[in-house]
C-alpha cells in the first residue's frame, strides 16, 4: 500500500540532507553561526497519486492512536523498514512507548475532537458556514505539545533498536526551553522513554507548572533576561545546555525539525474528520508562537492535498498578539520583496480589506516566480526578515510569546500559497475570545489555546469572510 511513499529530510534553506544513517538529524548537517541562511529542516514527502483510495482506508481505519494509525507516513517508519525493522515490530515499538506515557501521564495518544460547534456559530451569528473547532485539552499533558515530543521519542527509540545508536552507548540527556505547556509534555514523555530532561523556564515561570515538572523528575534552570544579549533567555540557556551535549527534545524546528513529524498527527487528523462528514475548510486560524503547530498543521494539510484526498489546502492564517508579532512583520518584508514595495508597516492600523488584497497580489499567477524568488531569498537572508524582537513581550496569551517565530518560513509559504495572512490581536480580543469559548463549547483551554478563535472574530468582524465560508480553530492548551 505505501511502497509509492518515500520521506527524506532536507534543510529549507541551503538544501543539505542529513546521512541516512545519522542517529540524530534534528538539525542541518551544513547549518554554521553567522551565515544567516535559514538552517530548518524539513520532512519532504513524494508519493504516487494514484494511490488515493489506499490513503483514505488508512485516515478512515478505526484505529484510536494516531501514532499507529499514521505511521507508514512518517519518516521515522520509512528509516526503521529500510534497516529491517518489520511494521509489526514498528507498531509494537510505538504501543509499548505509549503504554508507558499513559503510566506517567494518565492517558495515551488518542485522537482529539475535531468537530463543528452550533452553540459557537450561533454565538458568532454571522452567516452559514460552519465553525470546526479542535480540542486538544485532552491530549497528553493537556495540550498538542506532547505529539511533538512523542514524534522524538519514536524516532529515538527506532534508531537505539536498528542499531543506528549502538547498544553500549550512553543515553544522551533531553533538553528543551519552555515556560510551561511544552515543558511538561516533554517531562511526561521523557520520563516515559527513561531519559534526563533539563528544563530552561523564564522567571515567571507557573508555580504549578514547575512543581509538575519537579515531581516528573525533570532538572529545572531559572533563565534571567540579560539586557545586552537579545533573543529569548531560556532559548539562550537552552542552547548553552545542547553545547554540553543534551540532545534538543524541543518544539523549535531549527533546532530539532524532527519535531514536527509528532504534530502532523494533529493535522493529518483533521484531514480523517472531514473526510469522515464529507466536509471541507475555508480557513483554518492558528495561534503562533515558535511556530511548530503552525508549521505541523500546514505541512499535513499539504501532504493530504498530494495524496488526493483534500481538494485544496484551506487558507491559513496565524495570529499572533500585540505583545509580540515577529511573524506578522517577516510576513510583511516578504510580500514587499514580491511585490517590489518599500517596506512599511501599518499594523496598528490592522486593515483586514488591505492584507487581503495584498494576499491576492502575493498568490496571483503572475507574480509566480517572484513569490519563488523572494522565499529563496528570505531563506538565505533570515535576518532582514525574522529578528528577535526587541521589547519584553507580555501577553494573557503568554505561550506564543517566542520573541522568534522558529518556523516562521513554512508558514510564510503557507499563507502565500494560499492566499491567507497573519492576524494581530489585542488583549481585549484574547479575553473575549476565551469568554466566548468557555460559554459555547464548555471546552477549558487557556488564553493561548483559544488565541486562533481571537483571529478568527477580528476576521469575522472585518467583513473579510464570505457567509457561506467554513472555518477552523485549534484549542490547544488546557486551562491550569
């Protein structure tokens, strides 16, 4: 059924491709400080699209763990097969890691809700079309982070049982910077996978947050900002702590690109569900902080279009905060670059009419190879279009408050493909944007979990969608 599928990863921004039998490709093997080309690498996919109805029977089977049922697309599958590893053997691998997540955890990998909700649409009252809305409050550790991590640990325990990690070699140490959602999905899993975890959170950190991730046994370092070196302080920590040898069990595709193979199972879900109601999206809206969510869902929703089974990608847009919108701005630089414009930015101004005609003049035909050209460039020269930014961000959404957005590349491309933008929202829209989630669909995510759904009403009240239009949110993160 999927001898037409082969996976490879590659580096999105100077083409290298790790070796094949390299026991950690998280990072470019060609990636060196300072030469400012956008290292992230990326699962690319190829397959026969003739193939279409032997994909659906595998996004319709019956089976609960997304881990197994999705498994002969990821690459970690396709490594394990080609060194011997039979498919039974993968499953098995993957239950067994499960078995012990949901020790640690209280529950395993299932599929999330992906369902409309009628009490949102009616609350919204704007139009026909139907409101999706994704709950992973469910999830493992109560939020999408964890698919992230279990995607690593699959990959780690496939390479140590091929052989690719030999037997009598000690067990690097786990890494990850967080300030609480990704922290304490990788202590679960971590744990679950018997490996030491360091932990760089910010000062602010949750007390509940670090007591959990005490009592998972995780090391904990405190990062203080330091006023002359710019960036996140627990990226910086993170960092230091991957010189000393940890691996980087993180949610920052250039540190790790691996980690999006785990979050395509939330998008490749998606992709079950309306296939299951014979429905379609328009729009998906997509809180972005690193970016990896994004980056995972857009990715899944492409590899669902090559394999046949959506007609096209929705359009997708991120949403940030005013607290900190580094992605807004690099979405900007790019579209002026196409479009030959001076670069300048209005976003106090936040004129959803205006980025919608400059989305239109991005995808248009006819700047085709323009768009090409200025991605190429962007992923040679990150700086001039993705820096640190440069205040300290503060938000109620706090978890997409990265001061980079990692990803930040694959979404641009994303959002120029199909004609979607970032959106900017106000703190006022964040509030009553998880007020009206609360009330309309009972479902407990916090501030940044239902971040998409603030965008989604800015767009709405915008006049920027049609009545019949279908649209989708992801609640992410439970509230603690």
């Amino acid at each position: 059924m999927t001898a037409d599928l082969t996976t490879r990863l590659v580096c999105s921004g100077c083409g290298a491709v790790p070796r094949p039998d390299e026991p950690y490709p998280f990072r470019c093997p060609d990636a060196a400080d300072g030469d400012d080309i956008d290292h992230v690498l990326r699962r690319e996919m190829s397959c026969d699209a003739a193939q279409t109805h032997a994909w659906r029977r595998v996004f319709l089977n019956g089976e609960p763990n997304p881990f197994v049922r999705y498994r002969t697309l990821f690459h970690s599958h396709r490594i394990a097969t080609s060194r011997g590893m039979s498919d039974a053997e993968f499953t098995g691998m993957v239950e067994s890691l499960d078995a012990d997540v949901a020790a640690v955890g209280g529950t395993g990998f299932r599929e999330t809700p992906f369902a409309r909700h009628d009490a949102l649409n009616a609350a919204l009252g704007r139009g026909a079309g139907s409101r999706w809305i994704k709950d992973e409050t469910g999830n493992v550790s109560g939020s999408h982070k964890a698919r992230h991590m279990m995607g690593l640990a699959i990959w780690l325990e496939m390479a140590r049982r091929t052989g690719m990690i030999p037997a009598d070699a000690a067990s690097p140490g786990l890494a990850i910077a967080s300030c609480g959602n990704a922290a304490l999905a990788a202590a679960v899993v971590a744990k679950a996978a018997h490996r030491h975890l360091d932990v760089f959170i910010p000062t602010d950190a949750h007390p509940n947050v670090t007591r959990q991730l005490e009592e998972l046994g995780a090391q904990l370092t405190i990062c203080e900002r330091e006023d002359a070196t710019p960036g996140d302080p627990c990226v910086i920590g993170f960092r230091r702590g991957l010189t000393r040898g940890a691996l980087p069990f993180s949610v920052q595709g250039n540190e790790n690109g691996l980690a999006i193979e785990g979050g395509l199972t939330l998008g490749y879900e998606i992709v079950s569900s309306l296939l299951r109601n014979g429905a379609s999206i328009d729009r998906l809206f997509v809180q972005v902080g690193g970016g990896a969510l994004a980056s995972s869902c857009v990715q899944a929703l492409h590899d669902a279009a090559n394999l046949g089974l959506i007609a096209r990608m929705p359009r997708i847009h991120a949403v940030q905060t005013e607290g900190a919108y580094p992605l807004r701005l690099a979405w900007e630089r790019v579209v002026a670059q196409i479009l030959g414009e001076r670069i300048s930015f209005r976003i106090d101004k936040r004129d959803s009419t205006a980025d919608a005609a400059r989305a239109a003049a991005a995808v248009s035909p006819a700047v085709q190879a323009k768009r090409r050209d200025a991605v190429r460039f962007a992923a040679t020269h990150r700086s001039r279009f993705m820096s640190p930014w440069q205040s300290v961000p503060h938000s109620v959404a706090h978890g997409i408050l990265d001061d980079e957005t990692y990803d930040w590349l694959a979404i641009v491309e994303a959002m120029l493909d199909t004609g979607g933008w970032p959106l900017v929202v106000s703190e006022d829209e964040l509030r009553e944007a998880n007020g009206l989630a609360a009330a309309s669909t009972a479902i407990p995510a916090d501030h940044t979990g239902t971040a998409g759904l603030a965008g989604l009403l800015r767009l709405g009240r915008d006049g920027a969608v049609g009545p019949h239009e279908s649209l989708a949110a992801l609640f992410t993160g439970i509230r603690r």
